[in-house]
C-alpha cells in the first residue's frame, strides 16, 4: 500500500494509521487513493495536489481555494468493496453494501423504509427478497449521500420503486423527482451498488465505470468495466 500512501495528506495518513484492525487501514487509503486519482484525471491537477473542506449538512467537497467548484464527489466503501463517483457541474452519491442476510431483516426494513417501499419488499419473491432490501437500502443512500443530509432526513420522506427505478416524495414534488437520475450496479456477486445524481438541469449524460484491484504487494490493477450513454435505473455489465 505505499504507493497508495504516497498522495495521501497528513490528515488522511493521520486517520489511516488511528484503525485498529489492519483491513479497514487497507480500505481507507484505497479509498482515498482512488478519489484523488479520479479527481486528478477529470480535474487536472495532481493526485497529492487535492484538498478538501466540509460542506452543507457536513458532506466532504473540494477545497473552494483550488477552484474546482463545479466538480462534486462521493465516497463509499464495505467489506471487500470501495467505490468513488465524480461528476461535473451536478451532485453525487453513491453507495455500496456487502448483502448480508443479517443486515436485512424485516425489522431493519420496518425501521428505515417507507410503507410503500416495505410493501415492494414483502412481495418480492423469498429468494430475491434479501437483493430487492439492499437495492432500496443503497438508493436510497445514494439520495441522502447527494444532498448531504444523511440521516438528518426522515427516510420515509422519500420512496424508490423498482423496474424500473423511480423516485416520489412526500409531500409530493414531481420537480424535485424529475431532477435525479439513479444506476443500480453489480460490481461482485456479493455486492450491492447504487449511483445517483442530481442536476437542476436534467441534461443527458455518459457513464464511465472503472474497477481496481488491490493485490498482496500492494500493487494496483485498474480496468475500464463499462462506458456509454448512461440510462437511468441500467445495471452496467
């Protein structure tokens, strides 16, 4: 991972090196290294050159000082998993999750989604029921993590359908709907993924996903998985 490190600030070396078990150090500075290599090719300045300031709500954004305000990013990471989105002249949010049969129990679902959302998942055949829970889970993370309001937004305030995917809020804002564009991803088998991105102008827009690989050395693979017209609610192959 030195190679990782090495664009890395004092802060994030700092965080990095406070983790107590040795994986989420790994999936910290992977995450990390990713997000300024990812600015570095859309924003055109070194990877080691980016910093990074708190916005509304406590979201990360660029720092104001490098004048890069038209460029917004977001974060994510679980086991086995990191994931950084970048987007020009909108917002961003993106979230991945390792499905764990777990972590999607009725009750959870009865806790943070909608009756509406909570219905869906209750029809949903019982061996689709645990991918239908983390496909309304990492939407709707992705919503929040765009606006930057995590959980200071009541969850049932908002509610996805699925195939295709659609969002309706309560109270009902058919503007505010028409303003968000949401992927679905399958980066492993294991894995759930969403993308979503906001615009006050809805304008078409490209999907470029790429995929890395960390090896034992530290050695770091990157391939192009996907690029083309992105169409809302798609799962890229």
């Amino acid at each position: 991972m030195d190679n990782c490190r090495r664009c890395l600030d004092a802060d994030e070396l700092a965080r990095a090196g406070r983790f107590y078990f040795e994986p989420d150090s790994i999936i910290y500075t992977a995450a990390h290294w990713l997000l300024r290599n990812a600015l570095a090719e859309a924003g055109d300045l070194p990877a080691a050159a980016w910093r990074f300031a708190t916005g509304p709500h406590g979201k990360p954004r660029i720092d104001p000082a490098l004048r890069r305000d038209a460029l917004s990013f977001n974060l994510s990471h679980t086991k086995g998993l990191v994931a950084c989105a970048v987007t020009l002249g909108a917002e961003i949010g993106i979230d991945v999750e390792l499905m764990d049969p777990r972590r999607s129990s009725p009750e959870i679902a009865e806790h943070f989604f909608s009756a509406a959302e909570n219905k869906l998942l209750r029809a949903a055949p019982a061996e689709r029921r645990m991918r239908t829970f983390f496909r309304l889970w990492t939407l709707k993370e992705t919503l929040i993590k765009t606006t930057g309001e995590g959980l200071q937004r009541a969850l049932d305030s908002f509610s996805f359908e699925l195939d295709p995917v659609a969002v309706t809020f309560r109270p009902a804002d058919v503007e505010e709907a028409a303003r968000w564009t949401f992927w679905e991803l399958a980066p492993t088998a294991h894995h759930a993924a969403a993308l979503a991105i906001r615009q006050d102008m809805p304008r078409p827009l490209r999907l470029v996903i790429k995929t890395l690989r960390i090896d034992g050395d530290g050695g770091i693979t990157i391939k192009q998985q996907h690029e083309g017209d992105a169409v809302p609610g798609c799962r890229p192959k």
